[in-house]
C-alpha cells in the first residue's frame, strides 16, 4: 500500500488534536515527527500519512476538522 502525506505541522498541541480527530473517525493514519527538539520545533514538520486510498476520506476529516 503507498501512503501519501495530506498534512504537516510544527504544532505538537495542534497534532495531537488532529490525530484525536482522526482517531475518532476511524481513519487509518501514521504520523512521522520530523521537528528537532534541540530547536523548539524551529526545524522540521509533524507530517501525517494515509494510505492512497483514504486520502478523500482524510481530506474530508482535514476540512471539517480546520472548520471549527
């Protein structure tokens, strides 16, 4: 299966939210923490992966989720 990356953030409170998020609508997610924490997460993204073929069904998630 390919994962696709449908969003990144340097927001740790706003990743954790997130995948709360996503969780609760039983989506199927990985999410890699690039940030250096020698740097306060001045370097590097939060990025979250789906695999191709939830990626509409993320989306959807993403829009709601950014809605409230």
């Amino acid at each position: 299966m390919s994962k696709v990356r449908i969003f990144s953030t340097k927001s740790s409170v706003e990743s954790m939210g997130l995948q709360n998020h996503f969780k609760s609508n039983d989506l199927n997610f990985e999410v890699i923490d690039k940030t250096d924490s020698s740097y306060a997460s001045v370097f590097g993204d939060i990025e979250f992966y789906v695999n191709k073929e939830d990626e509409n069904k993320a989306q959807k998630l993403l829009d709601v989720y950014f809605e409230n």
